[in-house]
C-alpha cells in the first residue's frame, strides 16, 4: 500500500467501518481504442495477469487494513470486464469475498461490451452472483458505431442485451451517447425506443465528450466531421426527458432514467457522499474527506508502483460538494439539513450566499425550491454544468 495512504489509516478506518462500503474494480483492457476514448485502458492484454495479481493483492491488503469492512454495493467497470476469462473472474470476485464482509451485498454490477460476451460466459459471472449488467452499447446505428470505433454492431447490442436476460440478469442497463458527428435527433429517440423494448430497467445517456485529444477531435479538427450544435444537443436531451418517462425509465439523475426501484445503488452513493473504494489503475476513492486516484499509467500499477494522487477536503470543500453532487439527482438536496451541518462547520455565511444564488435562479425555474427540497428544473438539468459553479 502507498506510505502516503498508509499513514492515514487510522482515520480512514473509521470512515471505512462508519457505513457500508461500495467496492469498484477496474479492468483496464479493451480489444480496441475507440475514437472517442479518454478512459484508463490499454490494449496491451499482456499486462492483463500482473494486473489482477495486483487487483487480488490489493483487495487482500485493503480488506486487511480497514478491518474487513462490510460492503454493500459491488461495481467491475472498465476497460472492458467481460474480457476477463471465467476463471479469471472467479478468482477475482473470491478474493473480493475472502477480504470483505459481503453480508450488506445488495448489488453487483458489471460492464461489458456488445461483441465480447457469450451466453455461457454471463451464465458463469451469473453463478458467481453478479446480478446487474451495464452493456455500452452507445447507438443503434453501424455507421455512427463504426464512427466512434466501437467493435460492435447495432444488432450485436440487441443479441447481447438478450443474452443477458437469458443468462438471469434481470437488471440490464444500457448507455447511450449523444452528439457523435452525424447523429439525428429522431434516430436517438428511435434508439431509446428500441432499448426501452427489450425490457431493460436502466438507461443512461451520456453527451460524447471529447475534450481530451482523441482520433475523433482530430478527425473534428480537420475539418472531415461536424459535432451537433449546442442547440442540437439540447433538442436531443429535452426530447428525451419526454419521451422516456413515457417508456417507464424515469430520470433520477441527469444522466440516468431507470424503472422505479431500479436505480443503480452502487452510482447513486457517489452522488450521496457515501463511502467507496476503488482499485486498479486510475481508480477513485472517497473515505470520510481523503480522496484520492490510483495512477493511471497501467504497466506501473500492475508492477505495483505508481504515484498515487490524494487529497484531503477541508470542510468548505466537502459542504460544498454535498450540493455540487446532490443536485444531480432528481430528488435534490434537503436544504434544511445542509443549513444544519454548515451551522456546525461555522460555514453558515457560504451556505446563506448558496442559497441566494439558488433563489434567484428559482424566478425562471431552472431551479425548484418545495419547501426546504431543492433540485433543478428540467431546464437546469440541462444547464446544470453552469449552474454548478455557484459551489466551486
Ligand atoms: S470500450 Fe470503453 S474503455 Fe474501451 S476503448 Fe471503448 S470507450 Fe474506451
């Protein structure tokens, strides 16, 4: 473990044994780079048994550091999971059961990929007791899914969605992207019509993001591909938050619609504040105010070496963050509460200016405020990133 993590165990124990933990493991290998691809994942499957070595060790060191935490919400993203053999992933949820108390389980989520799965493959992570799949799927579409690099085609998302309900996995999720080069308003309203009909419980949309260089920017930059319009883009989401209550998948986050009582658990903690663990290569965790990211440099972590980033949040930053992550939900933020905890952090001056700012946004409801419940409007939905600086 890194001496600098080390050195603050005797406070992030507490934290880790104050509420169940969420646990995520990072698999950082995919059969090919999309274009569009900022995420920590190589290639490279030849660093593949060094790096669940290294996931296994880990898991062992921390369950044993933190005192065998419970945990309640499970998550393997990636990278592409599913690219990880049987036994592979056999090993690795054992090794998560040997360190943790898992008795709290009460989801355990995986992602995979259209193109890399097989019916006997998620029977198996099925029996392992994974119990909810999280496809990326992205558009319908084989030349916007070409466009964007994927290796998948619309119909092999459809198969692997229904392999997945044939395997047992009665909670499916779906992501969606909005905004590739070429991208029609209708056709991603036709596509989240069609995943909506497959029975799926959880669908999330993403705006493409290319802020970071990419094949795609460059193809951008070039001039050889337009993006949408702003105004484009936002006709997009505003149809969507009409059209997928009327499928049954309602919004609870800004990104995310999901049938009632199917929100994704293991997401919504991060929204919350709660507690998580993350391990792997670019990995977050949050324990009491210590944050901090694994390196992102894979060859490094699975040698075990690599710089780990920390950072304690002094008290204005994580109340802060209380409405910066809150008022992504749907449901908002309990504004009486928030008053409470800033009145017993002597912060209730920054808390007064918050709210001042909140209520004058409430004159064109891009901002609503019931009683001491506040959220965004669907119009702040769509503005939220500029809203959200009131607390950076
Ligand atoms: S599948 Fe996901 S993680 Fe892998 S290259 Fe594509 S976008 Fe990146």
């Amino acid at each position: 473990m890194n001496p600098e993590l080390q050195s603050r165990l005797p406070l992030l124990r507490p934290a880790a044994q104050s509420d169940p933990l969420g646990l995520y493991l990072h698999i950082p290998f995919c059969l090919d780079r999309c274009t569009y691809c900022s995420f920590t994942t190589t290639r490279d499957r030849s660093l593949q048994p060094d790096t669940l070595a290294r996931l296994i060790d880990d898991l062992a060191a921390w369950g044993a550091a933190l005192d065998r935490p419970a945990v309640d919400t499970l998550y393997l993203g990636g990278g592409t999971p599913s690219l990880l053999a049987p036994d592979e992933l056999a090993a690795l949820t054992a090794a998560v059961r040997a360190a943790f108390d898992m008795a709290p389980l009460v989801e355990a989520t995986l992602e995979a990929n259209p193109g890399t799965v097989d019916l006997a493959w998620l029977q198996d992570a099925r029996r392992l007791g994974w119990d909810r799949i999280s496809l990326g799927v992205q558009a319908l579409d084989d030349t916007l899914l070409s466009r964007l690099g994927r290796i998948h085609g619309a119909s092999q998302a459809l198969e692997s969605l229904d392999l997945a309900r044939r395997a047992g996995f009665q909670r499916r999720s779906a992501d969606l992207m909005v905004g590739i080069p070429g991208q029609s308003l209708s056709k991603v309203v036709e596509d989240a019509r069609t995943l909506a009909a497959t029975g799926l419980e959880h669908l999330s949309i993403y705006l493409l993001d290319l802020d970071k260089a990419c094949p795609l920017r460059g193809e951008i930059d070039a001039g050889r591909l337009t993006l949408p319009t702003e105004d484009e883009v936002a006709d997009v989401f505003e149809s969507l938050q009409v059209e997928l209550p009327r499928l049954g998948l309602e919004p609870y986050e800004i990104s995310n619609y999901a049938h009632s009582g199917a929100e994704s658990i293991h997401n919504t903690r991060y929204w919350e504040r709660r507690p998580y663990l993350g391990l792997g290569p670019g990995a977050a965790s949050q324990l009491g105010d210590f944050r901090w990211t694994e390196s992102g440099n894979i060859a490094l972590w699975a040698a075990g070496r690599g710089e780990v980033d920390l950072q304690e949040l002094n008290a204005a930053e994580a109340l802060a963050e209380i409405p910066l992550l809150g008022l992504r939900m749907h449901r908002g933020v309990d504004w009486a509460a928030l008053r409470d905890r800033a009145d017993t952090l002597d912060l209730r001056p920054t808390c007064d200016a918050w709210e001042r700012q909140l209520r004058a946004l409430a004159k064109n409801d891009l901002v609503l405020w019931e009683a001491d419940q506040v959220r965004l409007g669907s119009r702040g939905m769509l503005m939220s990133n500029s809203i959200l600086q009131i607390f950076i």
